[in-house]
C-alpha cells in the first residue's frame, strides 16, 4: 500500500478513537477548528469559466487583463471565418467585427486595463488576399494602425501592458518580413534580423521597452530574439546548437518565454530565459511525458504557461513554477472540469500569476471552447468539485490526493496551506451533506 494511503489509514483509525480519549479530546478540537474556519473563511475563489462561442462551432482566448476582468482571442464560424472577441463577465462574449473591406479578425493581445486590443483583420480572395494590424478601444471601435513602407501586410501580436507600443509583424522593402514596433508618434517601425532574411515580434513587457520574438541568423537559423533601444536585436542563446523562439515576456523584461531544442532530444521544449546579471540563462521546462512543448507567457516571478505533450501524445495546457516544475492544469484542476473536458492551450496569463486564459475541449458543448482559470486559492468549506453539495465525490478527491505538497494542487488543498492533509479530510468530514 503507497506511504500517503497508510499514513491516512492509520490517521483515520486514530481520529476514530482507537488509541484513546486523549486522541479523542484532538480530534474535537480539530472539528471545532473545523467548524470556525467554514464560518469565517469566504469560498474558494478557484474557478474555471467556459467563454462560449456566441452559438458557433469554436473559440480561443489569447490574452487576459492584469485583473481577469476582460478577455480577447476569436472564435471560429461554422464556415471556417474568424472574428476577434472581447469578453467581460457582464457582458458576455462580444463580437468586435473587423476593418472595413476586409472579411474576418483575430485578436492576439489586451492591454492591462482591458481597454486596447490588438489584432489582425484579414481581406480574402480567390488569389491572395491582405494581412491588417488592428488596434480596438471601446470609445471608436477597430482601427488600422498604419504600415511598414514597403507594403500593406502586416499583423499585430501584442501589446505592452501600458498601452502605448505595439508590436508584431510586417512586410517591408523587397517583401522581407520584419518584426515591428508601433507607438502612436512613430508609426511602425521595423526591429531588423538577426542577420537573416526574416524577423517576428511575439511578446512585450509592461512599458514597451523589450521585445521579444525570433529572427533567421545569417545560416538561415530560428533565433530567439530580445531587442531595446539601446542594444537593439540580440539573440537569445538556445539550450542547444540550435534554435530557439520566444513568444512572451514577464512585465519587467527580465524573464522571457518560449522555446528551444532540447539538448537531448533535439525535439522543441518548453524554455524560460532569465536574467543572470549580464546575460539572460535558459532553462528546459521539460514536457509532460510527451515529445514537445512551448511556452507561451511568463511571470516576473518565473511562472510560465503554454502547452506541452504527454504520454499519450495529446496537447494538454501546463503551469510551470521553479518549485513544482510543468504542472499539467487538466489534472489538477480535474475537479473543476466535467467528466471528459480537459484544458489544451494556456496562451496567457495575469502579472500576478493568478488567471490563465487559453483553449480547451468543453465535453458538456462538445466544443472547443476559450476558458478563464482562476487560480487563486482561498480556503473553503470542503466543496471541493464546487458543484454546491459536499460529498462522496469531494471526500474522494481529497483522500486521492492526500499527501500531496506543492503550490499548485487545486481545490483538494481545502485550506489552501500546501498540502493535502487531515486539516483538508477533517474539513469535508464536518461539512460532510451540506447543500446537498
């Protein structure tokens, strides 16, 4: 029998009296305890909320404000169109249309008050067709924000927090694709390579002033980038020979994620670059069992999200921390999803680490819908499935994960002090039947 389940047998035994009155007298004080903690201590905050689709086949969130307040990506018609949406939880998901003359938008990025939205609008044809970097504020809807002086095409994938600069990607002179910097006094500016023939821009921190992205070197490799004013475009040493891309940025520029190939596999991982005082270090955040992965977001403090492979080769959403490492969110939050929902992608996430934005499969919809994860911990009453009934199915999930430590462990961690154990089971025996 696993050490967790015999050391819970033999608490279990002894709450139950079998070694005595003095064990007895504990436990009463351990149910009274109980009892003051479900009185006074508000209800879990951990929640995951399914965005809908405005009633069409998909949808996906790419970014989220600092306070989870207001969340953007697109969702997906059943003719294959795309349309960039806003949603807040007043007001549902809203459908934010496109630029005149042009058929369809995504939208990529949200600043931190929830008021700009980046994007894309796309212009179709039987034979080509035009890329639109867009800019969205509630007071005058979707608006072009120019172009690069060689061409038209062109694509915004960020925002900084502040609002002020744009980043992305467009065609410049001789239809070389460059990566970009947008303020509303400059206009778009081209960031340069690395050497190579092509450069993107992903990623942005706070006040706008790096970028992140990945360039072509001269040996037409993928580099990650990171560029300022100052220094202007520096690559980003891989973990191996080669290559490396980065997609996101912490606010304060110092830590970067992405990803690279991994040293012994040479298949692309999961990377996080942090600053080590002259240079920026990377490290491999594995995968979960699988072959790949890739970091999309990151944190100052070093929390990173994105998507990673496991076992079985499916694409499952992730959480990665320096102390519990990649954390497959599916599972640990397995209480919050109905039976055959799982989460995909983690696209984004709030500066204090606290909501994460991205796509799953929505098994009650049968669709692939954009989610909004509240992760914050706030200890509760023993509701662990928050289905408002505290039973057999709450004191089962704390029993299967007892014994567990860490600072990511879901609803199980009743009391929210990092490990699931008698205080959480005792919690959920007290309670046991109520709004049932």
């Amino acid at each position: 029998m696993p050490e967790n389940q015999t050391t819970l047998g033999t608490r279990l035994s002894q709450d139950a009296g079998v070694r005595g009155s003095q064990h007895a007298v504990g436990l009463m004080a351990w149910l009274a305890l109980g009892l003051m903690l479900s009185a006074t201590k508000p209800l879990s905050a951990q929640s995951l909320t399914w965005l809908g689709t405005i009633g069409h086949p998909m949808s996906t969130a790419r970014g989220v404000s600092d306070d989870g307040s207001a969340v953007t990506g697109w969702f997906t018609r059943a003719d294959g169109k795309n349309f960039a949406f806003r949603w807040t939880p007043s007001g549902g998901m809203q459908n934010l249309g496109t630029l005149p003359q042009h058929h369809t938008s995504e939208a990529n990025g949200i600043s931190g008050d929830g008021n700009r939205i980046v994007g894309v609008a796309f212009y179709q044809v039987p034979y080509g067709g035009s890329w639109r970097a867009f800019l969205w504020r509630p007071e005058n809807g979707m608006r072009d924000i120019g172009q690069l002086p060689g061409s038209g095409i062109n694509r915004a994938d960020a925002i900084s927090g502040d609002g002020s600069v744009i980043v992305g990607t467009g065609i410049d002179y001789g239809n070389a694709i460059r990566a970009f910097r947008w303020t509303s006094s400059s206009g778009l500016v081209s960031l340069g390579t690395l050497g190579g023939s092509e450069s993107r821009a992903f990623g942005v921190s706070r006040n706008g002033s790096v970028i992140v992205g990945w360039s072509l070197n001269h040996l037409g490799e993928r580099w990650a980038f990171r560029w300022t004013s100052a220094g202007g475009m520096q690559g980003l040493y891989p973990l191996a020979a080669c290559c490396g891309e980065a997609y996101g940025v912490s606010d304060d520029g110092l830590v970067i994620a992405g990803r690279a190939h991994s040293v012994v596999t040479e298949r692309w991982h999961a990377c996080l670059w942090t600053w080590n005082v002259s240079d920026y270090s990377p490290r491999d955040l594995g995968t979960l069992g699988g072959n790949e992965s890739q970091a999309l977001a990151c944190t100052n403090n070093q929390i990173a999200v994105g998507w990673a492979h496991n076992a079985a080769g499916q694409r499952r959403a992730f959480c990665w921390t320096p102390s519990a490492g990649m954390i497959d969110l599916t599972a640990v939050y397995a209480s919050l999803l109905s039976s055959g929902s799982y989460l995909e992608l983690a696209n984004d996430i709030t500066p204090d680490g606290r909501f994460i934005v991205g796509q799953g499969y929505n098994a009650a919809t049968g669709r692939r819908e954009a989610y909004l994860l509240d992760t914050l911990c706030i200890g509760h009453s023993g509701d662990v499935d928050a289905n408002g009934c505290i039973d057999d199915a709450d004191l089962l999930g704390v029993l299967f994960a007892f014994g567990s430590t860490g600072e990511i462990l879901g609803r199980v961690d009743v009391n929210c002090d990092g490990t699931v154990d008698d205080a959480d089971l005792l919690t959920v025996l007290f309670n046991f039947g109520s709004g049932c």
